[in-house]
C-alpha cells in the first residue's frame, strides 16, 4: 500500500478511521491525501495526522487510490463534479453505506475499478468487522489493496455484493444493537438496587467477556450460552421471558429494517 497515495474524500469518522489506520500500518503520511467539507476540520485533520489536505479535484487527479466517504446523499453531485478527472487505472473504495458499485461505476470512465466497503466504529480500537465487495473492473490485486487498507482496523471478509444490505443490517448498524442491549441492562442493574457505576461496570465487562469467549472459544453461541443456563435456574428464568417479549422476532425485524433502510438510499441516490 505504501506505493500508493491514497486520497479520502469527506473524511468524516469512518473516513478519519481510515486515515488512522493507515499511519499505523506505517503507509506514509505523505502518500495520503484528505478532504474536508469544512476548512476547520482540514486543519484539524492535518495537525493530528500530518497528512495533506487537498480539494476533491486534486485528490482526483493525484491519488492511485481513491476512498470515498461522503454522505451517500452526496455521492453523485461528488461524482458529476470530479468523475471526469479520476483516470481510469484509479481504484475507487466507496465508503457510502447503501450505494452500490454501479452507482460509482456508470459516473467513471469505463473501465475503473470500483469497491465497496462497509467497515463499521470498533475501528476506534481496531475491533472493526469490514465487508469487501470487488465491483466492475475490480480483480483480486484491486481486493488486496482494500484488505490491506481495512486490516489495521481489524477483520475482514470478502462477499459478493449482493449481500452487503445484510452486511450493513447486521455488522454496519450492529455495534449499536449491542450499545443498546447494555444500556438496558444497566439500567435493570440500577432498578435491581445497584449503584450506576457499579452497573455499567458489570454490564460492559461481561458483554466484553462475552464477546471474547465467542470469538476464541469457536463454539456455537447456543453452546455458550446453554453452558450458562442450569435447568430452573435464575438464567432459564430471564431467558424464558426474553423469549416471551421476543426478542429473536425483534432482532431479525430490527435487522430487516435495516436493509431495507439501505435500499432505500441506493434507490433515493438514483
């Protein structure tokens, strides 16, 4: 990655994620270009990061490698304005929840390569679960580039295209399903009789133990969980009544709705 200049385009938080997870993977700083809607947040970027900030056209005209992370709303004015200028040996990451490579695709010269990534805010601390997807164009070499871009920010997977709604349902949105699961349950915590900042502290350690187990132990999570579960006991009893406000009929309503959220912004950026 080191040989290319990457340029990210509307770094916001995933794309300053991106930025970050470059530097640590020790691609140059000055082989990664920025840009920024705001002139305050260029400075900003360029003073934590030591990289350049350019305007779109230059990032365009300059980077080997182009990240796109505008909001998807703005992806095609982005397009109509700086597609002509981005050669077509360019390879462009579309960071933009939603939108599909053909999207990016039919606003390029015929021939550029195009991905799309939907990485999701563990990144923070190099827990991300990024989605690849090679589109037009695209080879293995092009999927190479993106996973090592994405791999500083922790896993990857490669899946074809077609599933990357459920991609965004399920990892994309997922981290704040899991937020919401441990508010709740600090909040029971407090009405239960404990104090708030022993709550969340017992909340956020087993969700983080939890998860841990998960990945390392390679059991099915029914395995773990009925580990956990003695017959009649205190966890077959709060078990039975998630079953009963159902919570799986939640969580997979919950994961449609967003998929379908998603498409709904592929076909509104039409």
């Amino acid at each position: 990655m080191s040989q290319h200049t990457v340029a990210v385009l509307g770094t916001g938080k995933i794309g300053e994620l991106v930025v970050a997870g470059l530097l640590r993977s020790g691609h140059p700083a000055e082989n990664l270009l920025v840009t920024a809607r705001r002139p305050e947040r260029g400075t900003e970027l360029a003073e934590r990061y030591g990289v350049t900030v350019v305007d779109n056209t230059t990032a365009a005209e300059r980077a080997g490698v182009l990240a796109i992370g505008v909001k998807p709303q703005d992806a095609g004015a982005l397009l109509d304005a700086i597609g002509s200028r981005i050669p077509s040996d360019t390879l462009v990451v579309s960071l933009c929840a939603g939108l599909p490579t053909g999207f990016f695709a039919s606003r390029l010269a015929e021939g550029t390569p195009v991905i799309r990534v939907m990485t999701n805010t563990p990144a923070t601390v190099d827990q991300a679960m990024t989605a690849i997807s090679a589109g037009p164009h695209a080879t293995d070499d092009h999927i190479t580039i993106a996973e090592q871009m994405f791999k500083p920010l922790g896993s990857t997977v490669r899946v074809p295209e077609y599933q990357q709604d459920a991609v965004t349902a399920l990892s994309g949105s997922g981290p704040a399903y899991f937020y919401l699961l441990v508010e709740a349950m600090i909040d029971a915590g407090v009405l239960l009789g404990l104090p708030r900042t022993v709550a969340r502290e017992l909340a956020v350690q087993t969700a983080v133990g939890s998860a841990t187990m998960l990945r390392d132990s390679g059991e099915h999570p029914v395995l773990l969980r009925e580990a956990v579960t003695s017959p009649a006991g205190t966890t077959a009893a709060a078990l039975r009544e998630l079953e009963n406000h159902g919570l799986r009929a939640a969580v997979l309503s919950a994961l449609e709705a967003a998929r379908d959220r998603a498409r709904e912004i592929a076909a509104q950026a039409k």
